[in-house]
C-alpha cells in the first residue's frame, strides 16, 4: 500500500515539475495530467487510507483530519485553475502556491501517516488496502 501511495506522490512530483517547466498549449495538457493524478490520488486516500490512519488512535484521528483539510483545499484550488483561460495571468502565481501546498502535502503524508500505517497495520491489511484504492480508482475512471 505504502509502495503504491509512495509511486503515485514521485508521479505527482513529476507532473508538478512538468506543469512549471511547460508553457502553453502544453502546460495546460499537463496541468490536466496532473489535475487528474491528483483528484484520483486524493479519492483513494480518502475512501481507503484515511480512515484506516483516522481508526489507529485518536492522535492519529487527528492526524488524517489535518491531511484531510488540506486535500480539501488542494483540489478547490486544482479545480480554480483549471477554469482559468489559457494565458491567464493568474495562473502562474496561483500554479507557484499549489505547487508548493502539494508539496507540503505528500510530504506530510509521507512523514506523519505512512509510519501510523507501517506500525499499526497488519501487512496483510495493507495488501488489501492497495486492492481497494485501486478499485476506488477503477470506478472513479468509469
């Protein structure tokens, strides 16, 4: 499961860094790319890996709360840009912000409920943790 969220946080880095390299036509491509990753990463981490970090401990409840809000606010803010026109000067200093608050987010992710899930989820939980999320992912595509 970690391996799989850890894959799909390096795509999303790579997408970022494609977005801020391109321009035009191009950048508004991978800005959909990424857009797309981003909203499907976030689905499944909200049907399967939240609530398995928010069922550990109240602490960690907290902890997928906090990851939680800042999905929320990552993906008004994906969809904000999305409806910009291509050219927008709002687009390049609204793209910086994002940028950096995904950033910041798998990072968190990776350093505050990742180890939750190493040490309180049985393996065999994870494994099938993995099947779910790419099953939310399957459906969410159809």
């Amino acid at each position: 499961m970690i391996d799989v969220l850890l894959r799909e946080h390096d795509e999303i880095r790579r997408l970022c860094a494609a977005v801020e390299r391109s321009g035009g036509r191009e950048r508004g491509r991978r800005f959909a790319e990424l857009s797309h990753a981003v909203h499907l990463h976030e689905l499944g981490e909200q049907r399967v890996v939240h609530p398995a970090v928010r069922n550990v401990s109240a602490a960690a409840a907290m902890i997928g709360m906090m990851r939680l809000v800042e999905e929320t606010a990552l993906l008004l803010s994906l969809d904000a840009l999305d409806a910009l026109r291509d050219g927008d000067p709002d687009f390049d200093p609204g793209f910086a912000a994002l940028r950096l608050a995904i950033l910041e987010h798998l990072t968190r992710e990776e350093l505050d409920e990742f180890p939750i899930l190493r040490r309180h989820v049985p393996v065999q939980r994870l494994h099938g943790m993995a099947a779910e999320l790419n099953d939310v992912k399957l459906m969410a595509a159809a």
